[in-house]
C-alpha cells in the first residue's frame, strides 16, 4: 500500500483520512477480508480522537484562537504573494526589492503558517523584527508601502499570543497532548491494519487477491490525493 506521512498532516485533516481509510474497508466486507478485529480496534481509536478533537473545538478560547490564527495566515499570505507578484516587475528596482523580502522570508523555512502555533508566533516575531531593523529590509518595505500589513500581521500575532497565554493557563497543555498521544494509538492501529491487508494480499496465491481492489483503486487513490494535498503545501513557501 502507498505511504504517507501522517505526522505531517493537522489534526483535522489526519481525522478525515483515517474516517476515510476506514469507511473504504467497511465497504469491503471486513470479515470476508479477515480484518474486521484490527478494523473495530482501529475505528475504536479513531471514535476516541474525534471526541477529544470536537472537545478541544467546541471550547470558546479554542475558536478564537483559531480566527485569529488565520488572521495572522491571511496577513502572511498577503505579503508573501503581493511580493510574490512584484518579483516578476518589469521596474529591475521593484523586482530586485521584492525577492530581497521573500529570500528573507524564506530564511524561516517553507511554510510559515503551517508551523506550530508557538514557533509561528516566534518567526513572525522574527521577521517584523528583520523588516524593522535591518536597513536594506527596511527600505525595501517602504518602497511597497508595507507598513499597513506588516502592521496587520503583528497585531493578529500579538492577538494570537495573547490569547493562547490565556487558554495555556486555564487548560494547561492536557488537551494538545491528549490528541498528540491519541493520534499515536491510532497510528498504531492504522498502521497494524495496513500491514494485515499487504500481508494477505501478498500470501493469496489465487489470480487474483481479494485486496487487489480495495488497495490498488481505492485504498492507494485515497492516499495518493492526500499525498498531494502535502506535496502542495510543501511547494508553497506558506
């Protein structure tokens, strides 16, 4: 079966693949395919994370943490293809300033609002700190008249901070790792699930093996569409 780095997906979208991955199987006569124990099991897991994930959403300080996270995406994302698009200026000057700003941009790694909530909040931090401090950065900024998104961006990351600080001391950090040890169990039960399904398919010595479908035009499709999903974000420096 196909791989995929499930680390690498958030939370929400972890949980869509595996509801996802399951459902296809269920489809399948589980039993027939002698997998329906490892299947309860994995779909057992899977129960438990979506209720910790639906607890941690429907907390109030949750959802506004949220809104302002993508607030402070929304002014990177701005920046990041405003520039973007001045890189290809038909003025060398304008050009050459707008790559200026996104090789500093760059430095911080290729995706910028997919990092943690912390260590956004921290390069963020850093690269106002660049755009503010460092003369050729500075001047650059003002040749675009950044200063209202840049403005923006430090506002909804102060917001941010502010407001994960709070939910930090009331909650503590119980309900991130609670999922983080969560999605463990379930990788671990996906993982024991999978093996059972590419063992018996590569032992069946009929023509042709009952999983030959459900792997090669389901299983591995669905998979391969979230591979892409990863491949896009990791091509895009946000």
């Amino acid at each position: 079966m196909n791989f995929i780095d499930l680390p690498k997906l958030r939370d929400a979208e972890y949980l869509q693949y595996v509801k996802d991955f399951s459902g296809i199987i269920a489809l399948n006569n589980p039993s027939t395919l002698q997998i329906d124990a490892k299947l309860s099991t994995f779909n057992t897991r899977i129960d438990e994370l979506e209720n910790l994930y639906k607890e941690t959403l429907d907390n109030g300080k949750t959802q506004d943490l949220l809104q302002l996270d993508e607030r402070r995406d929304n002014a990177v994302k701005g920046i990041y293809y405003f520039l973007l698009g001045h890189s290809y200026h038909f003025e060398a000057d304008k050009k050459q300033k707008a790559q200026l700003l996104l090789d500093n941009m760059a430095l911080y790694g290729s995706g910028i609002v997919r990092l943690n909530y912390r260590t956004e909040t921290a390069t963020i931090n850093n690269l106002i700190r660049d755009w503010e401090n460092k003369p050729e950065l500075t001047n650059a900024v003002a040749t675009f008249n950044l200063s209202a998104w840049i403005n923006e961006m430090k506002t909804a990351n102060d917001l941010f901070n502010t407001a994960y600080l709070s939910r930090a001391q009331e909650y503590g950090y119980a309900s991130t790792e609670a999922i983080k040890s969560k999605r463990e169990e379930v990788d671990a039960a996906y993982y024991a699930l999978r093996d059972s399904i590419d063992t018996i398919h590569l032992l069946v010595e009929m023509p042709l093996s009952p999983y030959e479908t459900v792997i090669n035009q389901q299983l591995n499709t669905l998979t391969d569409q979230y591979n892409i999903l990863l491949v896009n974000k990791k091509n895009v420096c946000l």
